[in-house]
C-alpha cells in the first residue's frame, strides 16, 4: 500500500513540474471544443438563416425543364442563379467558390423529352389496365440522364439530405404534371386545362 501511495505522489509531482505538459493535457481539448463548435455554429447560420445560394445550368429548353426550374423557385430555401447552359462542369464549380454557392444543379439536354416519353407510357399502361385502349407501343421510355447535383465540402451529410429531398420534390412535381396532361390529353383529346392542373397539382394535405 505504501510503495502504491508513493507512486502516485510521484506521478503527481511529475505532472505538477510539467507546466506544458499540464496544458497540452487540460486546455487544448476545451479550446479544440471550441473552435469546432464555433466552425459549426457558423455554418448552420449560413445554411439556417439565409436562403441557400443556388447555381442552376438549364441545358434543356423543353417544358420540363421550366417547370422544374419553376418547382426550385417555389420551394423557398434557394437563391437561385441561372448560368448558361454552356457552362462545363469546371467553369460550374469554379463560380461556386468564386460566388460562394453551396449547391449548383445541372439539368440535361434532353430531360423534357426522357420525362415527356416516360410520362405517356405511364398514362398508357394505366389506361390500358382500365381497359381503355391507349398506344402504349409508341411511347417507349428513354433513359432519363440523372440531374446532376454539385455541394460544396462546407455542408454536411444531413443538409445535404435535406437539399436532395426537397430536389426530388420538385422532380416528382414535374413529373406528375406531365403524367396528368397525358392522361387528360388521352381521354379528352385536348390540353388540360391550366386552372384544373393547379387544382389537382397544389390541392395537397395541409401540415401543422
């Protein structure tokens, strides 16, 4: 038990000697703490109190491609700049740094057509299952090219979760409202109507 009690007032002495050591041990871990929690605060300010600044290269000049555009705009969160649609992905990246955009999207060349091709396919099959005669043979799906989604190393995994979801909203918007039209053009042989596309678009479940 003695030689126990010596060592430790041995080790004691040691440390107490040692004043870096001391420091080394004690105040960088607090100050380390922080400096992260001051890095992170800073950035949820960014991201939590200022829209997202947003950089969008529309390469398509379908309808599509204007409503999802449109679809962005409404959802809030992003200060949308339009690039033009000869930007390379370089030259995109490169105005991210120099006008501090966290987030740049690139829409295809042919999106309007891929979403226009699949959206009569859909309506087609669903008809024909009602059994109502639709020309499904026609309307064969192209592969659709993925929009493509640039983020700036600052954001985190869970903000950029956030920012695809809200992306894939906007698609799903587009892409229902082409589905509708296609299916009111096979039925009624004419446009739908743009007071009953909002109607049956916006008339969504409320969220308290």
């Amino acid at each position: 038990m003695f030689k126990l009690w010596a060592t430790i007032l041995k080790d004691i002495r040691i440390l107490t000697r040692d004043k870096v050591g001391l420091t080394l041990m004690f105040v960088m871990p607090v100050i380390l703490a922080i400096v992260i929690t001051a890095i992170q605060n800073s950035t949820f300010e960014l991201v939590n109190d200022n829209k997202v600044p947003l950089l969008l290269c529309n390469k398509d000049t379908g309808e599509a491609s204007r409503q999802l555009v449109q679809a962005i705009e409404k959802i809030g969160m992003f200060e949308v700049k339009q690039v033009t649609k000869t930007e390379t992905e370089k030259q995109i990246t490169n105005r991210m740094h120099a006008k501090d955009a966290l987030v740049a999207i690139v829409v295809p060349e042919n999106f309007s057509a891929a979403i226009s091709a699949k959206a009569k396919t859909i309506s087609g099959k669903a008809l024909n299952d009602f059994g109502l005669q639709a020309d499904t043979g026609k309307a064969a799906v192209n592969t659709i090219e993925p929009v493509t989604l640039y983020y700036h190393p600052v954001l985190q995994q869970s903000f950029r979760a956030s920012i695809q979801g809200a992306l894939r909203s906007a698609l799903q918007i587009v892409e229902n409202k082409q589905i509708l039209k296609s299916l009111y053009f096979s039925l009624n042989e004419k446009e739908l109507p743009a007071s009953f596309e909002k109607e049956m678009v916006n008339n969504q479940a409320g969220i308290n």
